[in-house]
C-alpha cells in the first residue's frame, strides 16, 4: 500500500484535491465553437461546390446562428478568465506553441468573417420574415426601410457576394483550424493524461462537424438537403465512433497514467455517462433512427437532431470533467 | 548558469519551515502556498517506510507552462527559473493544466503564482527563503554549471530522484534517496 499525504495543508481550493480550475465556461464554449466551425464549413462546402439552390439551410439560414454561437463562445471563455481586465494581452503576441495563443486569433478572424457571410442573406431573410397574421413583421419592414435608405450597405453587400468564394475558402480553412482547434486545447496539456492524446483534435472537429449537420437537418424544411445532409451526419457518427475506440486502445496500451484515465470511463465514475448518454444516445440510437428515416419510416426529425446536440454537448463536459481528475502524482 | 535545487529525504523532517519562510517572503496569500510537504507512505505494518518531501516547481528545462502560455506570461528566466509576468498573465489556467507538479495556483487577485526560486533574493546573490531557513540543512541549492555549488556535490554524492520524470519535464528539484 502506497499512500501520500499533503502534510503541511495545501490548502488551493479549485487545485485540490482534484484540479478542476476549469469549470462549465470551457465545455460550453467547446460546444459552441464546434457547432460554429461546423455550419461554416457545410455553408462554404456547398457554395464552393456550386449547390447554393439546393442546400438553401446549410448555405444561408444555419449560418444566422454563428455570429451569436461565437459571440457566446467567447463571453463564457471571458468568463473563464480570473484576470479579465488583461486579456487583451492574448492579442499582443502570437505563441505558435500555444494552442490557446492561434485559437484566440482564429476566434478574431472568423467572428467577423460570419458576420459577413450572414450579411449576404439579411435582405431576403427580412422579406421571408412575417408575423404571426401572414404580414411582413413590423421589424422587418423598419429594417429594410433602412436598407433603403443607407444605399452604401447594400452595395457593400454587392460587393460581398461577388467576392463570395474568396469568402468561402476562408471559412473552410479557418472553420477546420477552430474545429480542430477545440480537441488540440486540451490534448497540448501533457499534465492530463486523459487529454494528452492527438487523437482529440479529429475527434472533436468529427463531433463539431456532426452537431452541425444535425442543426442543419432539425432547421432544413428541404426534403432532398435533408437527407443529404442526414447521410453525412451518418458518416460523420461513424468516424466519431471508430475515433472513440481507437482512443481507448491507444489508453490502454499507453502508459500507467493513462490507462488509469481510461479506466474512469470504463468501470469508473464517467461509466455511464459516458457510454449511455455521449455514445448510446448521443450518437448510436439518432444513427438508427436516421438511418430508419432513410429507409421511409415517419421520424420527426428533431429527436435525432436533439440527442445529437445533447450527446456532443454532454461529451465536451464529460472530457473536461474527467481530464481534469486525471493527473502524474498524488 | 542553471539553478537547481537538491533535497535530503532523509534529513527532512517535515516541519514544514520552508513552507512558511515562503508565504512570509513572498507575501503569499492566507490559504495558499509556493512550497507544500508531502508525506508518503509505503508498505503494510510493521514494515513500513517514510518519505518527506518538501515539493514546489520544478524549474523544468522542458516547461509545459511556458509552452501553453497564450500571452507568453510564462517565461524562463536567466538561470532556467520559471516566473509569471503577473500583467502580462490573463488568469486562462492553461499553465495550471499543464503542470504536472500542480505548483501553481490562482491567486486571489486573478493572475497565477509560483514559485520563483525567491528570484529577487538570487540577483542579491542570496539563496532562496526556504533553504536558508531549513533547520536541518536538508536542502542544497546553487549552479548546476558550477561543479562546486551545493547542489552539483550533493548530487554527484548521493543516489537521487526527480518527480514524474515520465511526464517528459526535465525538474530541476531533486530528491536525494
């Protein structure tokens, strides 16, 4: 029996006895950026390959939601922050070696890059707007009175939608670095064993890219869209799935730190968590179900998309949770 | 110049002096320290064994907390030691995840704190606050590049250990055994 004790009271709450100085703020915004990367990168993918008609959700409507996704992404990880009134020093340099450091700079170029995209569809999102009684919404009337009247926006949108490829392979490129981007934060910390793996970086852009698609599907009223989209989401599941796997091998036939990491998920606290609300219902049973729709049977297709959504949201809290127990000493 | 501090296990009796010459030295927070003991324990009775260590950062040549650090707050200082530029520090907690020592903490005030090896006592040529307060003399520090420091003979006599060597660090705080 080996037992270790701090005897002089190390007493850093937060610190011990486990370290989880992070707390909901990081696994919220690793959903959000995920979800983000992942409608920017469906939007550019299908104008890149000329599908705007047909994919009108994935195009237009699904990229309404970035702005505010990334905007609330980065205030929970304000929130996170202990020495808010310095963070603009993340924007003083630019530390290659630290993921934290290109994320942070990604998040700067891409925010306004979706505000732009989403600018190119406002007009026809203001005329499709109607209230309650089939009339133009009082709000969308005023709004586009403005238009009107501030020719300069418009054609500065002219502008923007000539230029739209340029756009778009922008967003291909920085939606996979911010997709990507949201796994290497915490593989880069080798002090987690349950992090330090380079498996998490394709692992959470496949969940992004998956919680995206869903979105997609639950807001696509297109039957054709949808089941395209639906397939890709199936693929997508299937990846994530052969991702999971492979990282519990690469675990177990690691070292004693991270096989005891392992062990947290299978037989230990996260068991259930993990394996019957990220993989079961979030992944496996909205497969069959999507996979049933396919095949003509009536399913609404919210509940796929919900438990989707659902299952990479518990994921992300379930990683950032777990890691931060697993550790080298004590 | 490579600072590097060795320490006696076996001449370690756990009063825990350093780790309050620390917090008295470096105006340390109520509730927080730079320096902890630990007391391990091995074996089953009657056969058991002790160790004591007297743990803070390690100083590593490989340093986690300075490769995460987002705003290059983390830094090494001449001499190999580790120090946090406290306006310069966003309070993100990314060198807290990284450290596998778990030797720093966020301070009351928002930025993260760590031992510095009591750096501003080494430019006046002193040796940090706990060394000089051990009452057993268990700790040796000094210039690894300098054969004759304290630290090169005790490591060069003694049989010693580092912390979780496997986690890739390279520590500069070694357990003579």
């Amino acid at each position: 029996m080996k037992e270790e004790l701090f005897v002089s009271g190390r007493a850093i709450p937060n610190i011990d006895p486990y370290l989880n100085i992070w707390h909901w703020q990081i696994p919220v915004y690793l959903f959000l950026g995920g979800l983000a990367a992942g409608l920017l990168f469906f939007a550019a993918l299908y104008t890149l390959l000329g599908k705007e008609k047909q994919m009108p959700t994935a195009v237009k409507w699904a990229t309404f939601l970035v702005p505010p996704a990334l905007v609330l992404g980065l205030l929970s990880l304000f929130l996170d922050l202990k020495h808010k009134m310095f963070f603009w020093q993340l924007y003083t340099v630019i530390r290659l070696e630290s993921p934290m450091s290109w994320g942070a700079w990604t998040l700067l170029i891409i925010t306004p890059i979706s505000i732009l995209w989403s600018m190119m569809f406002l007009r026809e999102l203001l005329e499709a707007w109607k209230g309650k009684d089939g009339k133009p919404a009082p709000m969308a009337v005023w709004s586009l009175k403005f238009l009107e009247k501030n020719q300069w926006i418009e054609q500065f949108i002219q502008w923007l939608v000539k230029y739209r490829k340029v756009l778009a392979w922008l967003m291909i490129y920085y939606g996979l670095i911010l997709g990507i981007y949201t796994g290497i934060l915490l593989s880069a910390f080798n002090a987690r064993p349950l992090w330090n793996t380079s498996l998490l970086g394709p692992l959470f852009l496949v969940s992004g890219l998956s919680t995206a698609a869903a979105t997609i599907m639950w807001m696509s009223k297109d039957h054709l869209e949808r089941s395209t989209i639906s397939r890709i989401d199936l693929m997508l599941i299937g990846i994530e799935l052969f991702l999971i796997v492979h990282l519990f091998m690469g675990f177990l036939a690691s070292s004693a730190v991270q096989i005891e990491a392992a062990s947290l998920f299978l037989g230990g606290p996260y068991t259930v968590m993990f394996w019957v609300f990220v993989v079961f219902m979030g992944l496996i049973l909205p497969a069959i179900l999507e996979t049933l729709e396919l095949l003509g049977y009536k399913i609404p297709v919210m509940i796929p998309a919900i438990l989707i959504l659902f299952g990479g949201l518990v994921f992300r809290f379930v990683m950032v949770e777990a890691g931060q127990i697993t550790r080298y000493l004590y | 110049m490579r600072y590097a501090m060795a320490i006696d296990t076996k001449k370690c009796v756990g009063c825990s002096d350093c780790v309050v010459a620390c917090q008295t030295e470096n105006d340390v927070p109520i509730g927080f320290c730079r320096d902890w003991i630990v007391e391990v324990m091995d074996g089953s009775y009657p056969n058991l064994e002790m160790e004591l260590r007297s743990e803070r950062c390690n100083h590593c040549d490989n340093a986690p907390c300075v490769r995460c650090c987002p705003t290059g707050a983390s830094h090494i200082e001449e001499g190999g030691v580790v120090k946090v530029k406290k306006h310069r520090c966003i309070g993100c907690g990314a060198c807290i995840q990284s450290c596998p020592y778990d030797a720093r903490y966020s301070h009351p005030e928002g930025y993260v704190d760590k031992c510095t090896f009591c750096y501003h006592r080494l430019v006046k040529g002193e040796k940090p606050a706990c060394v000089s307060v051990c009452p057993t003399k268990c700790m040796y520090f000094g210039d690894l590049d300098d054969e004759n420091s304290d630290v090169s003979i005790a490591l060069r006599n003694r049989k010693h250990k580092v912390l979780a060597p496997e986690a890739g660090t390279k520590p500069h705080i070694f357990y003579l055994i």
